[in-house]
C-alpha cells in the first residue's frame, strides 16, 4: 500500500509575529519623525534675522543657533532655537526606538502577515539588509539627539558629526530597506528613491562642501528624504500590524 503523501515540510522556518505591541510601537516611532516638518516651519515664521530665512539658502542647524548674530559668515537669529533642538532630539529618539523594537524578521517580509522566514541566516542577504537597515537607522538617529543636543553655535564639533551621522547613515538604511522591500510592497520603490536621492545629494555637498548657489537646497535634499522614506516606512508598517491586531481580534472574538 502507498504511503500517505506528507505536508511539506517548514522545518527551519518560522513565522514571524506581526502584531505585537512592541512592533506596533516601533512603527508609530518611526512615523513621529514627520513631526520635524511642523516644528521647522514653526520655526522659521519665528526667524528674527535681518533677512527673512529662505529655505533655498539657509542651513537647517541655523534654526537651532542659540544667539544671534554672526556665525560662519552668516547672519542668523532663531527666536524657537529650543523648538527647533527639542524637534530633533524627539525625531532622533523615535529612529532610535524604531531601530530597537521594529525586529529584522518584520523587516524583511515588510510586514506582511502569512509570511514565513527562515530561522538560520547564514549567508542570507534579507537578513543582512534588514539587520544592516535596523542599525543605521538607530545610527542615524543618535546623530539627530547629537545635533539637537549641541547646537550648530556652542563651539563643538559633535554637532557636525552628529549631522554626517544623520545623512550618511539614513539614505543607507533607506537604500537596504528600499531594495530589501521592492518585491514586498509598491513603497519600496518610493523608499529607494528616497534613498538614492538623499545619497546623491551627500555624495555632492561633500565634493563642494555645501559652496553651490542654494545651499539650504541641497542640504534639504540630503535631509527631507530620510525623513519622508523612514516616515512611509512606519506608515507601511502601522498599518499592516494594525490590521493583523484587528484581524486577532476579530477572529477571537468569534471563538469566544
């Protein structure tokens, strides 16, 4: 007699849990980022400076310049330089807190749920790129706290450091998740992009070191992008761990 025919076969493989409230968290971590936008044009109709603060022109760190005057043959004067500090400490905290709830097997599979993943990685590149974008993102982040912490006007050059964190590590960390998620989801394409525009636009403020026409332009092309890709991230994110928490529910609900 024939042998029964048996279910294939998912050893080494698990499933990972997207709806915890840890994932959860990490997701709307991620998202609070846009608030950087609101605080930025706060900001800037509060600007006091001789000349009315043109994005085009000026520098991001000026908004958190603690005095006014002269500074890097600039004149600069930011009224809400708090605002302005305060908004970039909380948007390096929520990459950091993305960075340290959001887990790589989430990551890779973009939170779909039903999808399984294997438990060895050795030699995996998913989750290589899901590990790598986990901790560039956190290393992006605490570039943030550093430049929110230490104004561009204080005398110290952690602020600068702080800033090439922030750049270099975030348009990487979009560039793996981008790539990581172009046959997941449709915004792993807007990710990577983001990714490449941000890139690009590092690789060119330091070839001339920020002296082009419009430097707050392109330093805003560095910046913007990591901001809005890590944004859409956590949306994606959110908003698929909130439908399998609200499909658990349901479900037992209706075997209560």
């Amino acid at each position: 007699m024939a042998a029964a025919p048996s279910a294939p076969s998912v050893r080494g493989t698990f499933l990972p849990d997207t709806a915890t409230t840890r994932q959860y968290i990490g997701a709307w971590a991620v998202l609070s980022v846009v608030q950087y936008f609101v605080a930025e044009a706060a900001v800037i109709e509060a600007w006091a400076g001789p000349e009315p603060y043109d994005r085009r022109i000026g520098l991001i760190s000026d908004l958190g310049a603690v005095n006014c005057g002269i500074f890097d043959g600039r004149n600069v004067c930011s009224p809400l330089h708090g605002l302005m500090n305060a908004s970039f400490v909380v948007q390096g905290l929520g990459m950091l807190l993305g960075a340290l709830l959001l887990s790589s097997a989430l990551l890779r599979i973009a939170a779909r749920p039903g999808v399984r993943v294997a438990v060895t990685h050795t030699g995996e590149v998913p989750w290589f790129a899901a590990v790598g974008a986990r901790l560039l993102t956190g290393t992006a982040g605490t570039g943030t706290v550093i430049v929110g912490l230490v104004p561009e006007d204080v005398g110290s050059g952690w602020h600068y450091a702080g800033a090439v964190m922030f750049f270099a590590a975030g348009s990487l960390a979009l560039l793996l998740l981008g790539g990581l998620w172009l046959k997941q989801t449709p915004a792993g394409w807007f990710i990577l992009s983001c990714g490449i525009v941000s890139f690009g636009a590092l690789v060119t403020g330091g070839v001339t070191g920020l002296k082009v026409p419009e430097p707050g332009t392109l330093e805003r092309l560095m910046g913007y992008p990591i901001t809005i890709g890590l944004a859409a991230a956590g949306l994606v994110i959110a908003q698929r761990v909130h439908h399998e928490r609200a499909v658990r529910k349901a479900h037992g609900a209706r075997t209560a």
